[in-house]
C-alpha cells in the first residue's frame, strides 16, 4: 500500500481515522513536519501557510488546488505537488455517470423502487432524456474535459461544443467546436463542468449563465461547488428553466444547499470522482514519487 510506502521511505504519521484534519491538527502538522499531505477538505489560507512553519512541501492528494493558497505556500517558501493525470478517467467516468443518471431520472426511478412504491411499468412513467445525438458543452478541455468528450461522442453519439481560456489544437472528436462560454451554454442540452475551481472561476456558472441555457438542458458538474452558484441552480430548476443537475460537488461541501436534495430532478453524489481503488493508488504513488524527488533535491514533477 501507498501507506506502508510511506513508512518505509520516511517516518510517516498517518491519520488511520479516514477523517478530515481538524484546523489545529492542521497547523501542528505544519508546524511539526517536512512534508504535509492535504487532500480537498484542508484549508489551507493564508493564515495556515504563515512564514516559518517546518513544512517544506505540501503534497496534495488529488489534482484540484482551489483549498490552497498557493501563493501564500510559495511565499512561505513551500512546493506544492499534486497529482493530474492519474484521475481522469475514473473523474469521467463519474460525470457521464452523472450524465445518464439525471438524463434518465435514474435517481428518481430507484428511490421509486426503493421505497416499495413502484406499482408497475407503464407506457408514460419516468420519460427521460435521449442521450444520442444531443450535444455535450465542456467547459475546460483539460484533461478530465477530454475524457468526459470523448465517453460523450465516441461511446453515446453526441457532438461536442467546448469553452477552453486557451486555444486546443487538436481534440481528436470529429465536429468538436472551441466557442466562446455564452455559444456554449446556448448550444448544450448536457452542460459538464472542467474547469478549476477557485476565485477565477467562482459562479461562472451564475444565474445569468443558467439563463443563456435551454430549459430542457442539464448540468453536470464534476469539478468544483464553487464554479455554481448553487442558490441560483436551485431556482432555475424549481422555475423550470432547467431540466435537471447531476452533482458530484458542491459549494460548502458536505452542507448542501437546503433545498437541493429536495428536488427531484437532480443527482447527487458524494465527491466520488476519484473514488476507485486504482485511481487512489495512483495518486498516492504519485505523492509519493513527487516527495522523493524533492527530497532527493529535484524539481518535483508536478509541481504547481
Ligand atoms: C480528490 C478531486 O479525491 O483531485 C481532485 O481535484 O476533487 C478528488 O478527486 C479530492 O480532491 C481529495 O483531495
């Protein structure tokens, strides 16, 4: 395992826990090691990341940053790591599930079942959305943003339109298009989110975006609860000017919005995209593999 690793190669304190840090657990493990592993739910601002603390290196278990200040690490002198990627496919493969599950009001259909209160197949029950042929919108052809387009078009026949800051050459996906973010949500019937969270992108996805996209699109978002403005994708689902929402992330994770679990067209899933026992592997590896090279006095491979 990652962990026996660990303890071989260095004198390793582990949380056997499987729980978040508390923020004083936090910041003696900042004060007190060489090398501190974060994952998502460690905060860690400014007032963390205070010159002077013993850590050197910051290996963040995962490939989203948006919790570190990163510039407050660098002033404070420490590297940050992290670990793209290893987690790409199983992050896609969370967001088509997302995909299929709100087109096919999957979730619906099993808490109908679930709660003894399926009475029989009929011709009108749970009509969904067809998938085929529609058209997926990808904000942040990254590498998750690719996988996630190449599952939609080449597994479920769907065109690909795709918002990007930079320019991508080549998608390899026949008809893929690069278009500005309003053409986007204007096109899309699947909208699925890539792109980093953090202050750059916090509401790009805004009550004014919800607006741009058609009533009978979806939203998927797999990246990070802040890019949403949840309170507004409450509204526009309950007045009707969305169709539904898969959600594998949320903005004050784990609190959701209160209203949300309470909507029927939605699906939600606990942060899992990265949630298989290969895909955890790896990405301890490669925490691992970028601690030896900066203790071996190299640039870490991912450093960020
Ligand atoms: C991680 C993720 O498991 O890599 C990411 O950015 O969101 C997840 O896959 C989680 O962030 C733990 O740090």
């Amino acid at each position: 395992t990652v962990e026996a690793i660990l303890s071989e190669r260095y004198d390793a304190v582990l949380n056997p826990d499987d729980r978040p840090l508390s923020a004083s657990e936090l910041r003696t493990a900042l004060e007190e090691a060489d090398a501190v592993l974060t994952t998502v739910t460690d905060r860690l601002d400014a007032d963390m990341l205070k010159p002077g603390i013993r850590a050197q290196i910051l290996g963040n278990f995962g490939v989203g940053i948006s919790h570190i200040d990163l510039a407050a690490a660098q002033a404070a002198g420490l590297a940050v790591v992290n670990t793209p990627g290893v987690l790409t496919d199983a992050t896609a493969d969370i967001g088509m599930t997302l995909l299929l599950m709100t087109a096919r009001r999957a979730s619906e259909g099993e808490a109908l079942v679930r709660a003894g209160k399926w009475t029989g197949w009929t011709p009108t029950q749970l009509i969904g959305s067809h998938v085929t042929g529609k058209t997926i919108g990808i904000v942040g052809m990254g590498r998750i943003g690719m996988a996630m387009a190449r599952r939609a078009h080449y597994g479920f026949g769907m065109d690909v339109v795709f918002h990007n800051r930079s320019k991508v050459a080549e998608t390899g996906i026949p008809g893929a298009r690069q278009l500005p973010l309003e053409e986007v949500l204007a096109e899309a019937d699947f909208l699925s989110l890539h792109c980093p969270g953090g202050a750059e992108n916090r509401h790009l996805i805004d009550a004014a975006a919800l607006a741009r996209m058609k009533p009978t699109a979806h939203l998927i978002n797999t990246a990070r609860g802040e890019v949403v403005d949840e309170a507004a994708l409450v509204a526009a689902l309950k007045a009707g000017k969305l169709a539904g929402a898969g959600l594998d992330v949320f903005e004050a994770e784990p609190t959701l919005h209160p209203e949300l679990a309470g909507l029927p067209m939605v699906s939600l899933l606990p942060h899992l995209g990265s949630a298989t026992d290969e895909t955890r592997h790896a990405m301890g590896m490669k925490v691992v593999d970028n601690l030896d090279a900066f203790f071996a006095g190299k640039t870490p491979p991912d450093l960020c």
